[in-house]
C-alpha cells in the first residue's frame, strides 16, 4: 500500500512539474483531458455554444455553469491535439503521425490552407528545411473571408495569396507557451507583426483569431489552427479614427481632449468608439457641453479605454476591467458579440491596430467624472430629485458653480414626510445641497460644512461609518464634473438649540434637569463641546425610591458621579455605532459605557437598558435620550475622601437612573 501511494504521489508531483512551465492555454487543455479521462486516454472535453460552431477547451466557470456567452453548451469529446483514434480501441490511444509542415496541414484538417500552399508555390517551402511557426487558417475561417477578397487572393496566387500566407507565418518554432501576452512576433511578410494575446481563461488570439487546435508539432515547425483569416496591421487607434468617416466626431473629441496623439502611441489598448450615431443621441446641450471642458472630455475618453488588449474571442463570459478613468466597465459576450455594461452595444469588433483594438459602439458610455451633480443621481434617489426640481432648487444651482448632493433614497420619503408643507420641505432639502464640491475622501471629523441656505452640518467620522449632523452615508458616493453626491440615510435634522434647551422645552425631563442644578453641572448642557448625553427621562426616576432620591440629593459626590457617567466625550449617532458589536464609550465620569447596536432602532447599554429613537442633535453636542428603561444598570464608584469609606451603590430593580433612548 505504501509503494502504491508513493507512486502515485510521484507521478503527482511529476505531472504538476510537467505543467509548471505551462501556458495558460496548455493548462486548460490539460484540464479539459482530466475531465475526459472517462472516455478514453488522450480524449480531451470541449464545450459548444448552442447555435455556433464555436468550441472551447473550457474553463472551470464555464464548466460548471455549462455555458459559453450566456449561451448553452454541450459538450463534446474528441481527440487531444497530437492524438488519434484507432479502430476497436477506446479512446485516442495512437500518437499523430510526425509530418512537415505541410502534411501537418492535411493531418489536422485545415484542408482549404493546405490546397492554398499548394497553388500559391508555398508549397515547396514548408515541406523544406527550416524551423516555421504557421498559423494556419481553419477550412471555415475561410469561409467566412469576404468572398471578393477570397477571390481576388485566388486569382493571384503568386503575389497575393503567397504574400497573405507568408504573413501567417513566422520564421521560428513557436509553441503556445512561447505566445506570452503582448508579443508582437514578425511574421514572415515584410516582417509586419503578428500581435499575440494570451489570456488567462487560456484563449490565445493572433491579431484577435482565436487558436482553436495548437502546438500541432511538425518535423519543420509547428501549426496553430485559427478561427479567422487575418490581415496586416500597420495603422494605430490614432490612424484609424481619423479616416473612418463613422468616428469623425470621435476624432473631433480626441483632438479636443489632447489625446488624440496618446492613441498613435505604442501600448496595448482597447478603445470602444462610439460612432457618429452614438454620439447624436445625445442632447444637443449636454455634447455642447463636453466640448466645452477638456478635462470632463479626457475623463469621457478615458472611460471607453481599457490599458489591455480584449480580443472578442477572449471573452467567454462577462469580466469587469479597470477604464484609463479609473472606473470600472464589465465586458460580456451574447455568443455573436460583446456587450457592454450588460448591453449589446457593440456594431463591429476586433478592429486590430499596432497598438491595441478597437470595438465600435453605438452608445456614448458616460462616466460620472463627465456627469454633472444632478446627472449623478439614479432611480433609487428620484423622490430626492424630483422635490429638488419641482421646488425650485436645481434651476437656482447654477450650471458653473460647485455643488453636493446629500440625497437621501427614495425610502426616507414616507408619506409622513411627504405631507409635510413645501416651504418647510423646501427649507429641509436646502440642507441636503451644499455650496461647494466635497468628495467622500475629503470628509473629515469635526468638518463643517455649508449649505446653499448658509447652515452649517458637522461631519462625524466613526469606525464603520461617516455622518453628516443625524444621518449617516450610504455606500455609492460618487464624484461628477461639477459636484459630488453621497447618499443618505435618513432626512438630515441640523441642530438648533443648545441640550438645555432641547431637554427644557420637551418637558419630559424635569427631574434630571433639576439633579444637574442641584450638582453644579447645567451649564455643561449650555457650553461648547462635543459630547452624547444619554438622559434619563422623568418616567426613569418613577421607580426609583424616595430613599435613594434622598440619599443622592443628600451626597453632592454620588450625584454628580452619577450625572456624570450620563456623558460620553464625542458625538455618537445610532448610525454611528457598529452593528452587533459592543461599543465602548468612556463617560465623564471615568469608566465605560458600553453599548451594543442591535439594529436601527434598537441599542442597548451596559446590557440591560434598550436605548430607542437615536440622536437628536444639539447646536454644540449630540443629544441622546430614553423614555421606557426596563431594567437596571449597577453604577459602582468610590469616594474615599467623603464620610463614606465604602463604595455607595445605587440600585434599583425596575428602573435604571442612567438608562437612555437616542431620539431620532
């Protein structure tokens, strides 16, 4: 037993040093031979996509899922590249017969290339000596060539067609895991280059066709089976805009942007160029206005290019890529073509140039680095736009200034709040719209920041969260041309009075109000700070004896002690709070408060309190109160140099002295 396993584990680790100078294409037809091994040795599984000829040597996603471009695939089993079925025998047991290059030809079917070499007088060059790499053009490739072209290649086989032929090959052996990514091979035609991609589901593409069957090794070279019939390449992005009558408003684009000489520059690009008719689906304000920034015109730009070349035929499913802008575009495939962003936008593909690709479009895509503030907004915040348009407050934002969104989604707008009458509506809203750009990285705890109706909203930075006065953000922040939007929470309620007098004019607090007196500390619900209060209401104290209210009245220390362990420096919102975790807060007093967010609208604190309703907001401090306390807090503290030399504790077994609710 023991030698059988350490056989097996050997010709493990030699089948895994055997692949570790493998290409990624190498490696998924190994994978795909795994997956066959019920069939037979040497058989290899392919998918097809339903409706097409395609075959893939497919990847693991594209496996499990059993589909290629979001199409259907069945699977097919056939010989491994090199191998051969032989009669009675299960299988591919027999390795391919060794020929040059020009038997090879016949040998893996690609028929229509081999007659060619034949006609054309290439013939007797790759039956020669020599060490070739011909990438060999399939019997449907051909088929798939304009036939004019066909024609006119056919009809001069010793120029043309032997010209066309010499450019699909190289004038070296090369094997898939020679085709790294980015390789520009010199082809065998003036030396023009062959422009490799090698990605890593294992596709590899020759100015963008696909090697279907590879490394078919001969005694003078070896062949690559493509999918297309390919053409020199010698224009760049840069060429090839400025004479396509369908991109002329591209180029006008580029040209004003200051990149237009970036794209006839060396690199691996993908540009997906929106055509004239893209771009004529534009308003004619909003194009007028690109035009007139060059810096809104580079970012639009930069969000149709990627700084890789994707080959069409790389792209078995949707992939997100990283723009030139800095943004992120999802490319997928429909089993015909490409799609973009989940839609099927894309009219010509695998234009092939010296430094990259190009997809035509018929959609502009729009980044929201080239959106202004308003256009930044989407239909989960189209209650906040919709109030902001109908009262009058974006036709008042004026097209050249600098502005914010804080806009809360649609669900804030209940119909609670939606009764409420415009004036005072329009009032609130004012404070979600401030007077310059602030984009999310630049908030920073203690900010200030000013509204269009000239109020003042503090920032709050937290752990897990960042707020603005009552109202936390939403993930999706976004930057426009002119403006930055966060989403919120909630309405935002910007303080206007001071703790005192919140806790005054409520009337529901009269008790502490009058505990803070006696112990000397009202004036910390007037001063400056910042801190969070957690106020006991009147209906806290009904439960407490006339004895302790007597003993704490009669003991300036304990009072104040426990007054002070109300307080906690910093504001702290519900919102604020990390959500299932304990919060620690150090009160005034000395010790922790501890605070777990259960959800919310429910906290509790020190384990026993529920704390509804968060955070009113004072003009200098966080309010934060309870009305219903439903079980007690332990307050222990010590006070060795009063008359007491034992710590005094307070407790009460219904009601907290210091349970708290945050109000909204």
């Amino acid at each position: 037993m023991k030698i059988l396993f350490a056989a097996l584990f050997a010709v493990f680790v030699l089948s895994n040093f055997d692949m570790a100078d493998s290409s990624s294409y190498d490696k998924i037809v190994y994978h795909s031979k795994v997956r066959a091994r019920k069939e037979g040795p040497n058989v290899c599984a392919l998918q097809q996509a339903m409706g097409t000829k395609k075959k893939y040597f497919s990847t693991c996603r594209n496996w499990y899922q059993g589909a290629i471009c979001g199409k259907k695939a069945t699977v097919l089993y056939e010989c491994c590249p090199g191998y051969m079925k032989l009669d009675g025998m299960k299988g591919c047991p027999a390795v391919a017969p060794i020929d040059n290059v020009y038997g090879t030809l016949g040998l893996v079917k690609a028929i229509s290339t081999q007659e060619y070499s034949h006609i054309s007088k290439l013939r007797e060059e790759i039956e020669g000596s020599g060490s070739y790499t011909f990438f060999a053009p399939s019997n449907d490739a051909w088929d798939l060539l304009d036939e004019e072209v066909r024609s006119a290649l056919v009809s001069n086989v010793n120029i043309e067609l032997y010209n066309a032929l010499h450019y699909h090959m190289a004038n070296k052996r090369l094997l898939t895991k020679d085709l790294k990514n980015g390789l520009v091979v010199d082809s065998m035609y003036n030396d023009l280059g062959l422009y490799i991609n090698h990605y890593s589901n294992g596709i590899v593409t020759v100015n963008c066709a696909r090697i279907i069957h590879g490394n078919q090794v001969a005694t003078n070279g070896v062949v690559h089976i493509i999918d297309r019939v390919i053409t020199a390449v010698g224009n760049t992005i840069q060429d090839v805009i400025e004479v396509n009558d369908d991109l002329t408003t591209l180029s006008d684009v580029a040209l004003a942007s200051g990149l237009l000489d970036k794209l006839g520059q060396p690199g691996q690009y993908t540009l997906f160029a929106p055509t004239n008719d893209a771009f004529a689906k534009l308003d004619s304000d909003v194009l007028q206005r690109l035009m007139g920034d060059k810096g809104v015109l580079q970012a639009l730009l930069n969000f149709h290019m990627l700084n890789s070349v994707q080959c069409s035929e790389g792209i078995m499913s949707g992939q997100t890529f990283e723009t030139l802008e800095g943004h992120n575009i999802e490319i997928g495939c429909d089993g015909d073509s490409l799609t973009v962003n989940g839609i099927k936008m894309v009219l010509k593909k695998d234009i092939v140039t010296a430094n990259g690709v190009i997809h035509l479009i018929d959609e502009v895509l729009m980044p929201d680095s080239a959106k202004q503030v308003m256009e930044l907004l989407t239909p989960s915040e189209s209650t906040f736009s919709d109030m902001v348009s109908e009262l009058g407050l974006s036709a008042a934002m004026a097209a050249e200034a600098e502005y914010t969104l804080l806009a809360p989604l649609n669900s804030v707008f209940t119909d609670e709040v939606m009764a409420i009458d415009q004036s005072f509506l329009k009032v609130i809203l004012e404070n979600h719209i401030l007077k310059e750009k602030i984009t999310l990285g630049q908030l920073y705890n203690g900010q200030r920041l000013e509204t269009i109706a000239g109020k003042f909203l503090r920032v709050f930075i937290y752990r897990t969260a960042v707020c603005i006065e009552n109202s936390c953000l939403v993930r999706g922040s976004k930057e426009g041309s002119n403006g930055a939007l966060h989403l919120m929470k909630t309405l935002m309620k910007p303080a206007e009075a001071t703790m005192f007098q919140i806790l005054t004019d409520n009337g529901g607090f009269k008790i502490f109000l009058s505990l803070m007196e006696m112990a000397g500390l009202t004036d910390l619900l007037k001063q400056e700070g910042e801190y969070t209060l957690f106020a006991p209401s009147d209906e806290a104290f009904a439960g407490v004896s006339d004895s302790d209210m007597a003993l704490l009245r009669g003991n300036m220390n304990a009072l104040r002690t426990i007054l002070l362990y109300h307080f906690s420096n910093g504001v702290f919102i519900g919102g604020g709070l990390e959500t299932g975790v304990t919060n620690l807060l150090k009160s005034l007093q000395g010790n922790n408060l501890r605070v777990l967010h259960v959800s919310p609208n429910l906290s509790t604190l020190n384990g026993a309190v529920n704390i509804r309703n968060h955070g009113i907001m004072a003009a200098t401090k966080s309010s934060m109160y309870h009305k219903d306390p439903e079980e007690i807090i332990q307050c222990f503290y010590s006070e060795s140099r009063d008359s007491h030399p034992d710590p005094l504790r307070i407790t009460n077994n219904r009601n907290p002295l210091s349970s708290t609710i945050l109000l909204n």
